[in-house]
C-alpha cells in the first residue's frame, strides 16, 4: 500500500477502527479504503466496491490525501464525485431498507406505539388537571 500511495504521489496514515465503523467510513465518503477481514456479501456488494479478497487479521484504514501545496482541482472533483457517489449511495440504502427489506412496517408500528402512547399522556394530564382543580 505505501509503494502504491507514494507512486501516486498521496501519503498513507493508518487508523485503527472498530470493525464496525469500517464500511459505514468508506461509504459515507470520510475514508478512501479500508482494510480487514470483511465478509463480502450480496447487500455489501451494493454500497461498496470490493477488491479480490486476501485474507488479513488485522483491522485498520487508510486515508490517501494529496501532499500539502497540490493542486487543489482534483480534490474539488473528487469530493464532487464523493458528494454525487454519497447521494447514489443514499438512494440505494433508503430503497434497500425501505422496500426491500420492509422496514417500512417497523416504523409505521413505532409509529403507532408512538400515537398510542401519546393519547394516553393526553387523557391522563387532563384527568389530572380536572382533578387537581
């Protein structure tokens, strides 16, 4: 990775993360890659461009940012890219939740719970105050 990032002229920090945090990162555009053992599965496939798997232990990021004093119109296009790449992004986990996995119902049920809840809070301060007064 450091003779790949220096031929490119970017530098590598290394961060330890938890396991967790490494796709969410990547995804949400604050990481370039990350490296771990990741299961690769179909709903991963879909949010995140995978490289041919070689098996490591370790955990860890790696962030490339230009050296100090580049030129800065790459980096406006590839943060337009990551803004433009964030959005497809959205729109596919908002589908992929919503309508493919039917989490819809899970928040109409919270949803309802809620209301509920909120009738009964009604009923009891009125009660309350009627009593009181």
């Amino acid at each position: 990775m450091n003779r790949f990032a220096a031929h490119a002229g970017y530098t590598v920090k290394y961060y330890p993360m938890e396991f967790g945090a490494l796709i969410p990162a990547v995804t949400g555009g604050k990481a370039d890659m990350a490296i771990s053992c990741v299961s690769i599965t179909e709903a991963r496939k879909e949010s995140v461009l995978f490289s041919d798997s070689i098996y490591n232990d370790q955990l860890g990021i790696i962030a490339l940012k230009k050296p100090a004093g580049s030129d800065d119109a790459p980096a406006d296009a590839a943060r337009d890219k990551t803004i433009a790449g964030f959005t497809v992004w959205l729109k596919s986990a908002i589908s992929r939740n919503l309508i493919t996995e039917n989490r819809w119902k899970m928040i109409l049920d919270g949803l309802g719970v809620t209301m509920t809840i909120l009738l009964l809070a009604q009923v009891l301060g009125t009660l309350l105050f009627f009593h009181s007064g």
